[in-house]
C-alpha cells in the first residue's frame, strides 16, 4: 500500500457531534428574544393603558395567553437541551414542535407521536 492511502486508512473516523442541536440552539435563542420582546410590549401596553385609566383585560390577558404559550415552547426547548444530550429524536407531523426520544404524545399539540 502507498503511504498516502495507508494514512488515510489509519486516520480515525471524525466522531459523531455530541453538543447540541445547532437547530435546537438556534431555536432558543430566537425565542428567547421574541419572549423578551413580547414581555417589554405587553408590560408597555398595560402601562400605557394605565395612564389613560382604560385598561382592557380582554386584550391584555390575550397578549398574556400569547406570551405564556411562547413561554411553554421556550420551555419545552430548553428541556430537549438538558435532557437526551441536546439532540431531536423528530417533530410533530401536526405541528412541527422537536420532540425527544421515546416522546409519546407532542407537548405542543397533544398529537400522538410515531415510535422513533
């Protein structure tokens, strides 16, 4: 054998990534932000509601309802990164939400999962 193949041979085969999913990474950090942005808006928009002495509770327990089911998703994101080493076992067919290995229902939607 040459000794350029022989190298090429002998060199370990690079080893899978064990971090995290870039994606699930990404994924949080992007709702992180819009958490952050939507919590400034709903706590601007109670105050400005506020001063005016016109607080609509239907409209800022609806903002609220938004920002909490964020929150859940926010949530469900940072479980899937500190449990089964960071990685995405699949998503929803319904709604696209990652889930872990061995999920059986979605946590979002409720949907039954395949077995993965």
């Amino acid at each position: 054998m040459s000794p350029k193949l022989l190298r090429l041979k002998d060199t370990p085969a690079p080893a899978p990534s064990t971090g995290p999913d870039p994606e699930l990474v990404a994924q949080r950090e992007r709702l992180t932000e819009r958490f952050a942005l939507m919590q400034s808006e709903l706590g601007g928009l109670f105050y400005e509601m506020a001063i005016r002495d016109h607080v609509q509770m239907d409209v800022l327990v609806a903002k609220a309802a938004e920002l909490q089911q964020l929150d859940a998703e926010l949530g469900q994101i940072e479980h899937l990164l500190d449990t089964n080493g960071g990685r995405v076992s699949g998503h929803c067919q319904r709604c696209g939400a990652a889930h872990a290995r061995g999920a059986a229902f979605c946590s979002q939607c409720g949907t039954a999962l395949q077995a993965t």
